[in-house]
C-alpha cells in the first residue's frame, strides 16, 4: 500500500515533516509509540546527504537505518547530481528497504543552497526534474518532493510544482514561506491552496502548524490532502493523536507532567540506545521542548539544560515528578 495516497474524504494524511538534528529513529520511535496508530503520523526522516551515502560514510548510513517499529517511513534525501541521488536511492533501498524517499527541494539553510542542493534546485527547474526522473528509475517506492513557495516570490511554486508533477513526483509537500522569509514571518496557507489546485497529485500543507487546533484551520485554508508537521511536533509527539481525537468528536486526553516525564525518560532511553551512553548533552535539543511553557519549573529546567551523565538527568526528573 502506497504510504503517501492515504488520504480519504473522512481522514487526511498525518505526517511528521524531516527536520534536520531532530527527526532521527529514537524520536520517530517515541512519535509512533506515543500516537499508537498503525498509519499515522507517516515519519518522514531527516535528510541524509546522497553524495555521504555513495561514499559509504559510516554516519551518514547510520542515519539512513531504519527500526521496524517507525514504518510507514519516508527517508529524505538531499543532493543536486541525479546519478548521485539515483544511486543513493538503491543504496539505502537496498539496504533499509524505506517506504517511499522525498527529496528536499526546500531547506533555505546556507550550507545546503550554496551547494545547489535544498531550495536552490527552485531556481534549477530542469535540473530538479532530473533528480526527480532519476531515483524513480532507481527504486519502485513512492517519491516525494518538499519544496517552498519559492526562491524570493511565492507565485514561482505554481510553475514550479507543475515540472516536479510532470517528472513523476507522487507527492509534493509545499511550505508556505519562500527560500528568502527563510522562517520568518508567517506561512501562507492560502498560497499552498493555490499549489494544490496547480497539480493533480497528493499535496501536504506545511508551515506553523504548531498545535492540534491548527490541524483543522491549516486543512480548510489550503484544501490540501494532509499535513505534513514539524516544529508542532518537537516536545509534543501528541499532536497527531490530539487531532485524530478531536476529529472523532472525543475531547483529547490531557497530557500530564507525568506523561511528559515519562515520554522523556522513554525518548532519553532511545536516544542513548542510538548514540551510546555519553550523548546525554545532545538531549539537551529535545528536553527545551518538551518543558517549553510548563510553568512552576525553571529552577529545575535550568538544571536540566546543564546536566551531564544521565544518572544526574534522572535525578532532575525526579525532583520534577516530586512537585506534582
């Protein structure tokens, strides 16, 4: 079955969006076990650099590996030479076997638009289609494309969307800012409606859905087939169940401090497990959303944010539970 056509009049595709640091397996793990759905949300995974993945770099790979529990998953890739994608493609295909791979077409980030690759491929129609054209010669999997409303103006998407359609996409997942707002300002959802009305397949709307209540509004304003969720999701991996709830007529189940705390110590145990018994620091990302906004706390935040080995991490939550 086709992850990425599971949209229905009755449902709309759930989806996490890719984020780069963030959307690794221990938090797409925490994200599927929390929301309990054997569909939703689709985990679509962090990119991976196509170039890394033909050079065999270790890292790279590991990032690419898949756990059974995160299906359905979209692995991204990014890169800007179509038989570099194309054989990055097999090769984690091969390897991983992912449900469907997305190319990033819309990280406005420095690094990755100075090499061609992210949302500079915008401004490079024939070049994007060819990337598009070449890894769905190289894998038999559904493929995606994420992509801005534009490189500076947020009308370059409804030509653009039309040669990426054209070239074999499957789906598109559009956000509504161009390469030039970067995350500034606000995304246009009316402007997303008006790239999903511009092609035949599948569209997700992407951009500020911060909350489940938006779901619904972001739906209604672009027309689309689903949402594809990011920052929304980071400190708060219920927001897909909210929404399903919510869509069910039923009141969504409270998320306690005790759940949070739990969730947590669940995601840190994953983490740990994916990057070995030293990488309490780099949770420090994740442990800012999940306690952003829970009032009565800072003291303890703030210790959290300096805490060193996870025997120390576990003491804090401790002291946290004990307040409640």
């Amino acid at each position: 079955m086709d992850p990425l056509n599971w949209a229905t009049e009755s449902q709309p595709i759930l989806a996490l969006s890719p984020m780069a640091d963030m959307t690794d397996s221990a938090f797409c793990r925490v994200i599927k076990e929390v929301n309990e759905h054997e569909r939703y949300p689709i985990i679509f995974r962090e990119m991976v650099s196509s170039e890394a993945v033909v050079r065999e770099n270790t890292k790279t790979l590991s990032m690419a590996t898949i756990h059974p529990d995160e299906r359905p998953l979209v692995q991204q890739l990014f890169g800007s030479d179509p038989a570099t994608m194309a054989e990055a493609a097999r090769m984690i295909y091969e390897k991983e076997h992912p449900d469907g791979f997305d190319i990033n077409m819309g990280c406005p980030v420095y690094k990755i638009v100075s090499n061609f690759n992210g949302a500079a491929l915008m401004k490079e129609p024939e070049r994007a289609a060819a990337l598009v054209k070449a890894v769905k010669k190289a894998v038999n999997v559904p493929l995606s494309v994420k992509i801005r409303l534009g490189w500076s103006e947020p009308t370059e998407a409804l030509t653009f969307a039309k040669i990426i359609e054209d070239a074999g996409a499957d789906l598109l997942i559009v956000h509504g800012r161009t390469k030039a707002q970067g995350y500034s300002g606000t995304s246009d959802w009316n402007m997303v409606g008006q790239v999903k009305k511009s092609v035949s397949i599948p569209v997700l709307c992407n951009g500020d859905i911060h909350h489940s209540s938006l779901i619904k509004k972001a739906l209604e304003i672009s027309g689309c087939d689903g949402v594809c969720i990011a920052r929304g999701a980071l400190g708060n991996p219920w927001i897909f169940r909210d929404f399903l709830s919510i869509e069910k007529g039923e009141t969504p189940e409270p998320v306690t401090l005790e759940d949070r705390i739990r969730v947590v110590r669940r995601h840190l145990e994953l983490h740990l497990e994916q990057y070995g018994p030293r990488a309490t620091l780099t949770f420090r990302k994740h442990l800012g959303w999940y306690f952003k906004g829970i009032s009565n706390i800072k003291p303890l935040r703030e210790k959290m944010m300096t805490a060193k080995t996870v025997e120390e991490l576990n003491k804090i939550l401790d002291a946290v539970t004990a307040r409640t």
